[in-house]
C-alpha cells in the first residue's frame, strides 16, 4: 500500500529545531522555532497559568467529554477578550479548537463547504502553514504583495491595490498582529481601507491572530480586528493561545465566525460540529480550561495581562539591543527596522548560503529566508549573534 508514497519533505521551520537538537555544540543557539524564551533559554510556565492550573485540580470532579464546540467557558471569554463592545459580538460564535492550525484548517472546511469557487489570497511572504492548510481543504490560493523586501516594510499601497481588486469570491487572510514571518504588521490606516473595501467589492476578510500581546499591548494588538467586526456583516477569525498564554505543547485555539445575523453564524457554527466530528470529533479540555479559569478570575486576569506585558517589553529592548550592537559592529543603520518590528519575529531576508553559513561556522539557527525569532535570545548572545551575521555578509 504504502511502496509509492513519495520521500517526505523536511518541515522548513520544525527541521530546524531537528537540526538543532542533534548539534552538540554547547554554543549553539535556537533563533529559529517560534517560541519565546527567557534569560535562561527557557519557556517559562506563567504564574497566571500555574494558578489556574492549581484552581483546577482542586476542583475538577470529572473527566468526561466536553462536546463538539469544546470548552463553553473558555469560547465566552475569548468571544468576551477579542469582541467585546463590538457590532460583530452579538452575532458571533466561538469553537474551541486543537490549535490556530485547527482553527484554520476549520474554517477552510467551511469556506470550501459554503463556496467551493472561493480563492484564498495570502500575503507575500505568510506564515509557511497557511498555504498547505488551505489547498488541503480544496480551496485555490494566490498573494497579494506584503512585504518591501528592500525596506523591510509593508507596501500598504501595493496591497491595497491587490485587494482593491477582489470580490465576492475571494477570501483575503490577514495576520491580525505581529506578522509572521516579517514582524511588519499593517497600519490601522490600513485595516480601515481594507474594510471599507470589502464591504463595497463583497470578499471576506479572514483574520489569523496567534500573537496578541506580543506587539503593542492586548488591545492595541487586536485594534485593527475589532474596527473589522465592528463594521463588517462578516467576518472569520482563527485564534492561538500558544504564545499569549505560552500554551504551546496544549493545541488550544478557536475558530471564530461573525455571521450577517446570529441565526446566520449559528448555521455556520452547525457546519463546523460536523466538519469536527468527521476529523478529530472534539478539541482537548485541558488549555482551554486553563485560559477560562485565567480570564473567569480578575486577579489571574491581571496577573497575566503583567506578565504578558513584561514578556513584549523584553521583546523591544531584545530588538533595541540587537540594532545597538549592529550599530556598533558594523558603523550601519541599516538594521533599524528591527525596532519598527512587532512581536517575535524579522525576516532578514538572509540568502540560503547565508543561513547554511550561520549553521555550519556559527551553531546559528535560523529559518530559510532569514526569519529570526528574537524571543529565542538571550541578552549575552547579541553580540555574538551580531558578530556572526556580519561574518556570512549579512
């Protein structure tokens, strides 16, 4: 059965953790898959969560299944974090899901239900899963220019007139912050003209928001979301609690749908408990209860918000510190747009010699294509990292 099954492609971001793993060198160091890291070059488990969790055990009476929608407390508070005080949040829904990938693949089963002839449009460049994600549920998919390679800004004029194009058969997938891979995100300038757009040429927006938190604060992050759900009849959203909440190994995420009325979004929410239930029936209870027992509780509320607010303000001074040390090495500005980034990622735009380079001489990892995840840092290696970026002529 199994004798004509092609040789399997290296994942371009989880190979490099592989690749990572066997080196044994005692220098090395991890800028390539996303997660942050403290000091110490550790995942820290948040104090909120750790609360939660102990909140939890004591109190937990069963372990019986939750249901297709997942963990009802825990889709009301992300509706509650992400809508609140929205036209859209009266008529929307919320599905717990294994993860924003689960989230994603979802939503793309329900697009490919709803309209078969929609096309995706992905930014230029877009997070290496969104593709493969949407082809898998059958969708077409095609780009809309993002990312000034020279700049390393986004070419809000280039995009708009891209979208400014589509219509009632098209779907644009937008990172809701903290753009991944080039940590360029959008103006609100930008979000107001993309919505008006659609609601004159008829697409629907999609919006993708795994790093809420980790750019400018918990609300600014989602600034441009919530102007969408505000104004839009409608509107879908896949959610991450990965980084936010540093759930990564828990798959917790939702899958969110504005629909033109309630009744509209319940019919949707329908579809996707039967998209469910023919793929993994029901998502684990386990990060969703967490995230609930965070955001049910005003204390643990606030003690995350502070925790996740010192998490980000790490992330700036990482990236302020990097263009110092670049500034200082090499008498240049031109990494300055590192402080202009948000969240844990830049693209360097680094050649495939470059990074094969910073491998191989430096024990540096990096994805192909130069994204470098400047969570993965530690204050001490800067100048190291800098030193050797600058070796392989970066």
């Amino acid at each position: 059965m199994f004798a004509n099954l092609p040789a399997a492609k290296d994942d371009p971001i989880l190979s490099i953790g592989m690749l990572f793993n066997a080196d044994s060198r005692e220098h090395k160091i991890d800028l390539g898959v996303g997660v942050y890291r403290n000091e110490q070059g550790q995942t820290p488990v948040m104090q909120a969560v750790t609360q939660a969790q102990q909140n939890l055990l004591a109190s937990q009476t069963t372990q019986a299944y939750i249901g297709l929608a997942g963990n009802a407390e825990f889709n009301q508070a992300m509706l509650d974090l992400l809508l609140s005080n929205t036209a859209g949040y009266s008529r929307a829904i919320a599905m717990q899901t294994p993860g924003a990938s689960g989230a994603l693949r979802l939503l793309a089963d329900l697009i490919a239900s709803a309209k078969p002839q929609a096309k995706v449009w992905l930014s230029t460049p877009s997070y290496v899963n969104h593709q493969p994600i949407m082809e898998a549920a059958g969708l077409s998919v095609d780009f809309y220019p993002y990312f000034n390679p020279e700049t390393k800004q986004v070419d809000e004029a280039a995009m708009l007139e891209q979208i400014a194009k589509l219509g009632p058969d098209d779907v644009v997938l937008l990172h809701g912050c903290c753009h991944n891979p080039t940590g360029a995100d959008i103006s609100l300038e930008a979000w107001q003209q993309i919505t008006e757009l659609a609601l004159k040429n008829g697409f629907l927006p999609f919006v993708d928001l795994a790093y809420q938190g980790f750019g400018q604060g918990i609300d600014e992050d989602i600034a441009g979301l919530r102007y969408m759900a505000d104004k839009l009849p409608e509107l879908l959203l896949s959610c991450s609690n990965s980084k936010s909440f540093g759930l990564y190994r828990e798959r917790c995420g939702a899958a969110i749908v504005i629909g033109e009325t309630l009744k509209q979004a319940n019919n949707a929410r329908a579809k996707l408990f039967e998209l469910a239930r023919r793929s993994y029936t029901m998502p684990p209870n386990w990060g969703a209860a967490i995230v609930a027992e965070v955001l049910g509780n005003a204390q643990l509320t606030q003690l995350w918000q502070d925790e996740l607010n010192q998490m980000s303000q790490r992330m700036r001074s990482l990236r302020q510190a990097l263009v110092d040390e670049f500034t200082q090495q090499s008498s240049s500005e031109r990494f300055n747009y590192l402080v202009q980034h948000q969240g844990m990622f830049s693209l360097t735009g680094f050649s495939q010699q470059q990074t094969e380079q910073l491998r191989e001489q430096h024990a540096i990892y990096v994805v192909g294509g130069g994204r470098i995840n400047i969570a993965g840092m530690a204050q001490q290696d800067i100048p190291r990292i800098v030193e050797a970026c600058l070796a392989v002529g970066a």
